[in-house]
C-alpha cells in the first residue's frame, strides 16, 4: 500500500494553506472541503506545481520535496498522472489519437495499464473515431481520464473531474471512477465540494478549512462527527453504512439488507444477495421515536440509542449522533423535539428512516459476491 507524507505551507495573499499529514493510500482518498479552501492548491503541491511550496513532500520511500536537503523533484518526474477539471485534451486529434499519444510517450514497464485495458474499462470504443469537439462533457472526460492513465502514473490525482458536469453524467461517470484502482492498480487522491462524491467514491478522506486539516480518517468516522457541520454542510450532513443483500422482493420491487442484525429494506437494486454496500444516509431523511412506533408507512425502524447531542441554539435544530450497533446514523431534529422527548446521550431510541430515502443509482458496491444472481436476473427468472 502506498503512502504520502507531507508538511507544506504556501501563501497567495492573505490566504495561507498550511497543512500536514501522513496518509495511507487506498483506493480512493478524497480531498474535502468548500471552495477556496486550498484542495486544489495541496493537489497542485502534490504534484510538483507550485514550486514556491515550502515544506516536505513523500511519496513511499521517496522524497519528492524537502527544504532542509533542496530537494525538489519536478512534476514530470514525479509519475503523478493529473486529471484537470477543464480536459485541455487535443481538438484537432480523434479520440483515439489523443490516447496514443499518452500511450507511445509512455512505456513503463510492468505497468498493467495498457490502451485496450482503459478503452474497456471507461468504454471508449465507441468515440474512437471521432474528434474531441464533438463529444459531451461527460465524453471528454472520460476520454482525458483515459489519457491521463495512459501516462502510466503511480499516483492519480483527480481535481473536482466531475463540476462541470449535470448530474445524468456524473452518474454515469461516478461507478467508471470508482473501479480505477482496482482496475489499473493506482491510488487515487479526488478533490471535490460535493458530499455525495465523497460518500460514493471514498474510503478515506481528508478534510480542509480555510487552508487548514480539520479531520481525517475513513470516510464513516469522519461524516459521523457533529463538530464539522460548518464543513459537511447542513443540508447534505450524512453517514455511510455498510449493509450486505440478503434477498429480494418482485412482487414489491424491494432490496432487503442486513446491517449488524438490522434489516433496511429499499427499492429494488440490481445487487447480487451476498453483495456488501456502502448506503448513504442523510441526517434530514432520518426521525426519531422513544417508543417503536405501529402502523406507518416507514419501513425501516432501526434500534439504538443516542451518542451525542449538539444543540444550534441561533436555529430551531439539534444534530443527534444514533448508535445503531456498529455504526451511528445522525438524525436532524428540531430543540424542541429534543426538550419533549427529554433526548439524551445512552437513551434509548428507534431511527426511522423512509426506504425511498436511498438513492439506487448512488449505492458503492464493496464486496461484490460471485455466487448469487443480481435482482434483475431474479425477476427475470421469476425467482
């Protein structure tokens, strides 16, 4: 497994980013936070662009900057590949042409990238003739990832690939990304604003605020924490469990998952039983009850009991932290349902959480299993 590590600082301005931590990476890591808060510039220090950085950078065993010894390694020999959010990919070259560029400039040895290997896995046949002009954003950037991963890199870093996309592309490009690690045996460093890439995309995370770490660790423990709400955002504040498939209903179109004994039952995914996935869960989707509540519409009641409790005393709302048994949802409610209720960390309670809550088309499969057919191939055998 590789690892960065790095102590850097660089000013612009009045905006300072300074900013040090050592990081296993795995996967995908990603660089959170909201705009203007230095992810870009750490991805660019990363990378060799910003030679004015003061500070280490290393990568594995190597040193790639360090002022106490002068060493700076150029970008170019760092065996980072970059993918922009503007594709600055070649207009008057084809698709095809724009990936045998990268591919002939770049012949690393025992590298298992190969141009057949990523034209397949961001399914690229089809545009292989065509100029680059006439692609859609979401055709271009698929074509610019497979250019970048065609320079071979050790590292793939990823600066916010997908902002410039409408939510229908980035849904289709979202799984591509997801599986380039595993695929093509990189890491991978993402930088985005958006909580929802982050939920589906990540395993770590490291979070920035004005230049500064704020938190990080794996992407569960850190969306868990109620004290970075200034940085998550309230609207989209949330938590990540992991639920494995046990079966599925035709007749009403259902998922039904286990999560540490608990059932969540959701719309109908194609998800082979046996198959574990990250769910996402918002802390606006989830309500609470002191008693199990008889006769609602709800179908998933989860028990628990409360964690933590942080009042906004300059809002109507509280952030609650549930214990499910081996994860915690948050729940959004208001004080004064904390008051009526008499709320309180170790009290009991159920976490309702409605099934329509769960967005099919956001699930992050982890452990895929070999063995069991997916809800598709059940409906169409009438299982």
């Amino acid at each position: 497994m590789a690892e960065i590590d790095f102590d850097t600082r660089i000013a612009f301005g009045e905006f300072v980013l300074d900013v040090s931590d050592r990081m296993a990476l795995d996967g995908i890591t990603a660089l959170f936070g909201p705009s203007g808060c230095g992810k870009s510039t750490l991805l660019r220090i990363i990378s060799g662009l910003e030679p004015a950085a003061r500070g280490r950078v290393r990568f594995g065993d190597e040193v790639w900057q360090d002022d106490s010894s002068g060493t700076f390694v150029p970008a170019h020999r760092r065996g980072v590949g970059y993918v922009f959010q503007d594709v600055r990919l070649f207009p008057h070259l084809t698709v095809a042409g724009n990936l045998r560029y990268a591919d002939k400039r770049s012949q690393l040895a025992g590298s298992q990238i190969s141009l057949d290997g990523v034209v397949r896995a961001l399914d690229l046949a089809p545009l292989m003739d065509r100029r680059t002009p006439s692609l859609s954003g979401g055709e271009r950037q698929r074509v610019a990832i497979g250019r970048t991963l065609l320079t071979r890199p050790r590292l793939l870093l990823m600066d916010e690939p997908l902002a410039a996309l409408d939510v229908r592309r980035k849904r289709e490009i979202l799984p591509l990304i997801e599986g380039l690690p595993k695929a093509f045996g990189v890491p991978v460093i993402y930088v985005t604003h958006a909580i929802d890439e982050v939920a589906r995309l990540a395993q770590r995370m490291l979070a920035l605020a004005s230049g500064r770490k704020v938190a990080e660790g794996p992407v569960a423990d850190v969306l868990a924490r109620l004290d970075l709400q200034s940085v998550t955002g309230r609207f989209e504040a949330g938590v990540v469990l992991t639920a494995r498939v046990t079966g599925h209903d035709r007749h009403f179109r259902l998922t039904h998952l286990d999560h540490h004994g608990q059932d969540i039952v959701m719309p109908m995914a194609e998800l082979a039983v046996g198959d574990e996935v990250r769910l996402r869960i918002r802390a606006r989707d989830v309500a609470l009850a002191t008693k199990r509540p008889e006769e609602i519409s709800v179908r998933n009641i989860m028990v628990g009991s409360i964690a933590e409790i942080v009042e906004e005393p300059e809002t109507a709302f509280a952030e609650t932290l549930v214990d499910v048994g081996g994860a915690k949802i948050r729940a959004r409610v208001t004080r004064s349902a904390v008051a009526e209720l008499a709320l309180a960390p170790g009290k009991p309670v159920f976490a309702l959480i409605k099934s329509i809550a769960f967005d099919r088309r956001a699930l992050s499969l982890t452990a895929p299993s070999q063995q069991s057919p997916k809800a598709a191939d059940l409906e169409a055998d009438g299982q």
